[in-house]
C-alpha cells in the first residue's frame, strides 16, 4: 500500500503496472539508496524499466557498473546491467524516485530527489521509521510524496551483490490506527 498526499491508495509496481508504459514510453526509476533493499528493487524493476542507483557508496557504485547488479536467491545467481552513481548530476530525469535510505540520511535524500524528479513524477519511501514521506514531502511537496511498506527482505554481503530474503522467512505484520 502506498499513501501519497495522505490519502491511502494501492500502487503495486509490477510488470503488468510497467507493461502500458512499454509502448512508446520507458519510465524511469531512480533509487535513492542502493542497499540490500535498493539493489534488490532496482534488479527487479530494472526488468521493465529503465533503472538507476544512486547511493554515497562509491566502491559499490563502481562495481555495479563494471559488472553488473547481481541476484543471489535460493542458490541461483543472475546479473543485470544497472547504472549506479554517486552523483547527482549523472542521474537523469525520474518520472518516479523510490527512497530506501537510512532515516538519518533522509534530509540528503530529498535534495537528491528534488534535483532528478520530473515535475509530474513522485517519490515514494519504503524506509523504515516515521517521519520519513514529511521530511521528503517539505522539500518536494505534499502531493509528491506517497509512503510504502513491502514484504520483500535482503541482505547485501558485498558490493553490487544482493540476497533475497525467502518469503517464508518474512514476518510481515500491519500497524492500524484505532
């Protein structure tokens, strides 16, 4: 689920979301925060999408980009090609930015955001913590800004490498005001 604005919607970004876009159109996607959860993200995405990564960790970046995003899961490993930065300015236009930094780094994230969004994109943060969509919605604006959960888990044991987490060991849960 993803509220945006803080009205609650759905927003499941998936091939068949992707899917329309294909003709004619490629969106775009800038992770802000290539971790374990932002490396997964843009390995997944990046196959109906056009991908990029920005992150302050310059070793992965240039890993990534000398060999390629890597996907370890249940034994299997695949690679796709991602570009990855450390710089703003190499990142082009996101017609969507996904947030997925620490929440201390959330202040540098919405700069960052705010310098590659489109002006109809959105940003969505999938962080954990609270406060994160209004610290980015003061930068980029209310009716930018949407949050996210996901029931997706990773670990990332070195640079442009990341492990998927099995389902099976995702405890998901849903916090709702009373």
């Amino acid at each position: 689920m993803v509220s945006v604005g803080g009205e609650a919607s759905t927003l499941t970004i998936t091939k068949s979301f992707l899917k329309p876009f294909s003709k004619g159109f490629t969106m775009h996607i800038v992770i802000i925060g290539a971790g374990a959860m932002g490396s997964l993200l843009g390995y997944y995405l990046s196959a109906q999408a056009e991908v990029q990564l920005l992150d302050g960790w310059q070793q992965h970046a240039d890993t990534i980009n000398h060999e390629g995003l890597r996907l370890e899961r249940e034994g299997q490993v695949s690679v796709r090609q991602v570009f990855a930065s450390t710089d703003v300015a190499a990142i082009t236009p996101a017609d969507i930015v996904l947030v997925l930094v620490k929440a201390q780094q959330t202040a540098w994230a919405a700069a960052q955001a705010a310098q590659v969004l489109r002006s109809n994109g959105i940003a969505v943060t999938l962080q954990n913590g609270v406060g994160n969509r209004e610290q980015l919605a003061t930068v980029l604006g209310d009716a930018r800004v949407g949050q996210g959960v996901t029931a997706l888990g990773a670990t990332l044991p070195r640079p442009r490498s990341a492990c998927a987490t099995p389902v099976w060991a995702i405890q998901p849960f849903l916090l709702c005001p009373t």
